[in-house]
C-alpha cells in the first residue's frame, strides 16, 4: 500500500520541536551527562571537572559515530532506497509523524534529528557527487534545491528525490523563494571556487551558482509514493 503526499500535506505553520538534546547523551570519556554547548545546533560539552574533554566542543554527529562504533546505538539508514520512515526527536509519543529519511539527517535512538546533518556523509556527498536524499551517485547533471544563489543542504539530489523532499520536508513550504536547477559540477562554487578547483576538504563547503544558471521554481504539484512501511539499509 502507496501512501501519496502532495503539496496538502505539507503543513503550513510547522514548528520545530525543541528537543532534550543533552538528556541522551553521555560523555564517552567520563560517562557524565554531556551539556548543552553554546557553539551551534548540535554541539555539546563536557563540563565535568577533571575529565580530559571538559570545556571541549563535541558534535552530535561524531559523539553518535563513536556511540555506534562501541555499540551502543544502531547506525543511520545507509545508502539506498526507498527511504526508512522515521519520526523525529522532539515528536510526540502517541502519533509521531514518519517522514523519509534523507541520507544527511542524523539519528540516535532510532529516532531522526531533522534539521541536524551528518558532516561526514554530507562532505561524501559533496565530493563524490552524492545524493542528499538517498546517498547514491546523481548523474551528471543533478538538481539543486536553491534560495537565491545558495544551494539548499549545499548538495546536489535526483530528480525523484527532489520531489520526495518537495512533498514530505516541513522546512521546504515556502515555495515562494525555493528555485530549482539542473546543473552539473562545473555550476557548483564550493566555497566560491570551481567545483573541480577545490580540495577535498576537513569542513562542509558553502555551495552555490552563478546568475548564469538557469532557475525555475518548484513544481510542488508533483505528488510522490512515499512507502508506508519502513525499511533499514
Ligand atoms: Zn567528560
Ligand atoms: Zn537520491
């Protein structure tokens, strides 16, 4: 059974729920409960005194990478698709909301940080011309989802994927000043510089297009089959 989702679905007054980011998780060092940081989205510290990481930044993203690789947590959905549904940290127990899984967002405890991306897979996808969405290789010439010249999520996706994001993304409702292309690396400015003159890199890097590249706005009229039922890869 095909769940559809078209532009109705996308709720117009979505608020983001502020989640208990440091309630789950621990310093790997001392085992005390990590703080918030004030640093970014997704930053924690370590404020124990005596612990060899106090007053050090930690990310989520690498904090759960570590948790994962000791085994106490289950790595993100892979590569691949369909997308697992997932709900959200922050989401509410009896009726959270599934919504696919792009390959960027991270998670813990089976649940998703939406607006929170994995900088290691987002850098693959950067540099390996990687989906967003769906992790796999894009074709030559890939779309962008753009505001103003800024490339949104600074990767590129399928065409199909586009339109998964279109009909299911909660931040993507104001369609008013969303553009798309089709473009290929040689439109990309990383960091301001050609795609192809850019090293791989230890940051993520600011993606975005010069006025020459054709624009047009989204079709959110485009409905897409979303899979009911989830499926881990
Ligand atoms: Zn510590
Ligand atoms: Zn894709």
């Amino acid at each position: 059974m095909l769940t559809s989702f078209g532009a109705d679905a996308i709720p117009t007054a979505y608020r983001e729920p502020e989640p208990a980011l440091a309630e789950l998780f621990d310093c790997l060092t001392c085992d005390t409960p990590l703080r918030p940081c004030s640093a970014g989205p997704g930053t924690l510290m370590c404020t124990t005194a005596g612990c060899p990481q106090v007053w050090d930044v930690q990310h989520l993203w690498q904090i759960q990478d570590e948790r994962v690789r000791r085994g106490l947590d289950q790595p993100a959905p892979g590569p691949g698709l369909p997308r697992p549904l997932l709900a959200g940290h922050g989401d509410p127990d009896h009726a959270p909301a599934l919504r696919p899984h792009p390959y960027l967002v991270q998670v813990s405890h089976g649940r998703a940080w939406w607006t929170l991306l994995h900088r290691g897979r987002h850098r693959r996808c950067q540099h390996q011309w990687r989906c967003q969405v769906c992790g796999l290789p894009c074709p030559p010439r890939a779309q962008v989802l753009l505001d103003g010249h800024n490339v949104y999520s600074d990767a590129p996706l399928h065409t199909r994927c586009l339109r998964l994001s279109l009909s299911t993304c909660p931040h993507l409702t104001d369609t008013t000043t969303l553009r798309v292309a089709a473009v290929t690396t040689d439109d990309i400015l990383a960091d301001g510089h050609p795609w192809a003159d850019t090293l791989v890199t230890e940051w993520t890097q600011d993606w975005s297009v010069p006025d020459s590249v054709y624009t047009t706005a989204p079709d959110v009229h485009e409905v897409v089959a979303c899979p009911q039922r989830p499926s881990r890869s």
